[in-house]
C-alpha cells in the first residue's frame, strides 16, 4: 500500500456540517434522526430504530447519503469524543442531530468504508485524540481540527479492496448478531405472553388448550381472572416488587489505572464494557444494570465472567432462574430508562430496580419452569456470541494492518479462506 497521506478535508465532496437541534418535546413524528446514541450504538447504521423529527423543506441539506461519515463532537469520556460511525442507508430520508459532525467524501477518489475503518483502527484513534479537547464536564472536537487531520490516502483500488474485506467480515457479525435478536425475540415474546398478556389464562377460559403447550404446563396456569389494585389478574397470582422476590447487589468500582491488562469486561455505565482487566468478581452468567451516565439502566446478559464495576446486577447467587430475571428486565427496559435520577449525571441503583413491579404464581415453578424453557435459546446465544467475538478480534487484528499496508489484502484473505 502507497505510504501516501492526504488532509481529510481534501478528499470532501463538500464541507464538513454540524446538524440539527430538535429538543425531545417536538419529537415523535416526521424524518429519522441520528442521535449520539445511535452512533455509539451502532457504528454501521442501517436500518435502525431512531427518534422521528420535524424537519423543514429548506433543511434538505441536513439529509444523509450513503456513504456518510458521522463524528461525535462531543463525550463525557475521552474514549467517545470524534467517535466514527458510517451511514450506510435506511428505508426513509433520514437527517442527524448538532452534536454530530457529517462527513462527505467525493466518492470518485476516496471508499468513504476504508476510512471509517481508518478511524475505528489504533492510528486512526491517536490521530484524533490529537485534536480532542478536554473540559471539565466533557470532551470533544471541532470540525475546523478535523479537517486537517492526516490521514492514508491509497489508491481507490486498494481502498476498495480493504473496505470490501473488512465489510465481509462485519457483515458475518452482523447476521450473528441478528440471530442472537431473534432468538432473544423467541424469549420476550414466550414472556410476554405467560406473564403480560395472560395468553393461557384467557385459552383456558375459553375452555381451549393453551396452544403449544402440554397439560402439565397449562395445568399451572388458572382459567379464571380476579381484581386486584392494578386490573384483573389470574386467580391466585399477585402483583410483586421485584423487591420481594430478588436484590440486584452493586458492583465495586475499579478505575482504569488499577486494572491490570486481562479479558475480563469491566461493566460500568456504557453500553459496552468500559475497559478489561485480569480478574472478575462476578462468574457467568450475569445480568447487569448501567448504573450512571446517558445510559443508567441499560440491561444487558453476559454469558462470561465480569468485573463489576459502575453498576447493578443479578447473578446465579441471587437466583437460579437468570434467563427470567434478564428477559423480566429486558422486558421493562424503557421503564428503567425512566427512573434515571439526577439531571447532571442520571443514575440507578438497586433500589430503583427494586421498585419494579411483576405479576406471578405464589409459588415459583412457573418462573422456573419459563427459564428451562429458554435456556436452550440463550446457550446458543452464548456458542454465537463466542463467533462473534472470534470475527471481531480477527478484524480488530488485521484492521491495523491492512490499512497501514503491512498486510497485503491477498495474504488476509487467505487468512479468512
């Protein structure tokens, strides 16, 4: 590969933009938009779910293309600041939000792909850590700094080659992580049907046999509804804080200049895992909480050990049915975001969780018997979850080498051969 640079700017097609400011009380209807959210989410954005907005006539500029660059201008974390994510489409025009910074590259000389994995790889990174400023509250980058960064410049073939590989790869990752949501989809939708909707209470009722599901299952399900202070309910279950029946425990905070270099997720208040350290303090599998920041309250499962660290969880000390407690608090997900606590620096604890509420059987066989039933589903999210961190350490491990040119395309692809 050219050991060619170019200023970032130069290969634009057009300048640099910030994009628009829709306060939360306007939105709910008109055109998608990118968040921050989204592109810390999701760094390839397609078809993804977004907050609709009103946009006017004349704001047609703020409207992405394929192929566009998105930066994040600004974070809490110097991890996050000048943040790359690429647009890649989706089924309606769709604009991005002011704290995002849109990059058009003319696509006659320049694979906007290649270099959206150019600022994802290790030099990539330090070339924009370089332009980060650091406040007290947040850190960030200004599109007037990003522009002249330095950055490889290729020939277009080779740009080409580079993207086309690396995508293959994310694309395999991608249909894994959409099986695993399908067969998460499976889980909430049983769920949702035996502890929300009721679905064998009211089939009994009718006299029908709750459909799929053999005597002994349908034989602990009522046929009969009887009030309660939240609505009718089965006969003889109760409405419980999650309190009553579970305590999720808080982890024990751990900086990242006291972790030692390991694989072990360290889980705070991201969505992904803050950094890795050599040890854990929670074994498999474990459900846990954000405690603090933008995203106090995300839930999510991991299938290996953990660190703990600035958050909540639930793991097999507190209870032996994990799989119904993770697909409970999935579930319930947009009602935990709510009982973020703090303008500053939203948060959750374990007595917020707490507070939940959930209609069950006085006796726990049902929730047991739920959670035999899906852990099939969530082993073999497990056996797909290790795939696709294999695909992903692979490309993390040739990214910083293809795009430097240290590794010719050929030899990688033998690699994936």
């Amino acid at each position: 590969m050219s050991s060619e640079v170019a200023r970032f700017g130069d290969l634009f097609n057009e300048p640099q933009r910030n994009g628009l400011t829709r306060p939360k009380k306007v939105r709910g209807s008109g055109l998608p938009m990118v968040n921050m959210g989204e592109l810390f989410a999701y760094p390839r954005i397609l078809n993804i779910p977004m907050d609709l907005v009103p946009v006017d006539e004349k704001e047609h500029h703020y409207l992405l293309q394929d192929g566009d660059l998105l930066f994040a201008r600004q974070s809490l974390v110097l991890s996050g600041a000048g943040q790359c994510s690429i647009f890649l489409g989706n089924d309606a025009p769709t604009v991005f939000e002011s704290h995002l910074i849109r990059c058009r590259l003319n696509p006659t000389r320049s694979n906007p792909l290649f270099y959206f994995y150019f600022f994802r790889s290790p030099d990539g990174r330090r070339a924009i850590e370089a332009i980060v400023e650091q406040g007290a509250g947040a850190s960030g980058i200004r599109g007037s700094d990003l522009v002249n960064v330095q950055v490889p410049n290729p020939p277009k073939q080779i740009q080409d080659e580079v993207a086309r590989l690396l995508g293959s790869l994310d694309d395999r990752i991608t249909l894994l992580r959409e099986t695993n949501t399908t067969l998460e989809g499976i889980a909430q939708a049983l769920f949702k049907s035996w502890f929300v909707d009721f679905d064998p209470v009211h089939a009994k009722m009718q006299g029908r046999t709750p459909e799929g599901m053999d005597e002994a299952t349908a034989a602990l399900f009522p046929d009969s509804f009887e009030d309660s202070e939240l609505g009718p309910v089965p006969k003889g279950w109760k409405t419980y804080a999650v309190g009553e029946l579970l305590v999720p425990k808080r982890g024990k905070s751990i900086t990242k200049s006291k972790c030692i270099d390991g694989d072990i997720p360290v889980v705070a208040g991201g969505l992904e895992p803050a950094y890795f350290h050599n040890q854990s303090n929670v074994s498999s599998p474990v459900v846990t909480i954000s405690a603090s920041g933008a995203n106090a309250g995300f839930v999510r499962l991991y299938q290996q050990d953990i660190w703990a660290s600035d958050c909540s969880f639930v793991s097999k000390e507190q209870t032996d049915s994990i799989y119904f407690w993770y697909v409970f608090l999935k579930f319930n997900q947009d009602n935990i975001y709510f009982m973020q606590q703090g303008a500053a620096q939203p948060h959750i604890y374990p007595s917020d969780l707490m507070r939940l509420n959930i209609c069950m059987p006085k006796s726990n066989e049902l929730s047991q018997l739920f959670h035999e039933f899906i852990s099939p589903l969530f082993e073999k999210v497990g056996l797909t979850n290790g795939k696709i961190q294999t695909l992903s350490t692979l490309r993390d491990t040739l990214l910083p080498r293809l795009i430097s040119g240290q590794l010719r395309v050929e030899e990688a692809a033998e690699v994936l051969a």
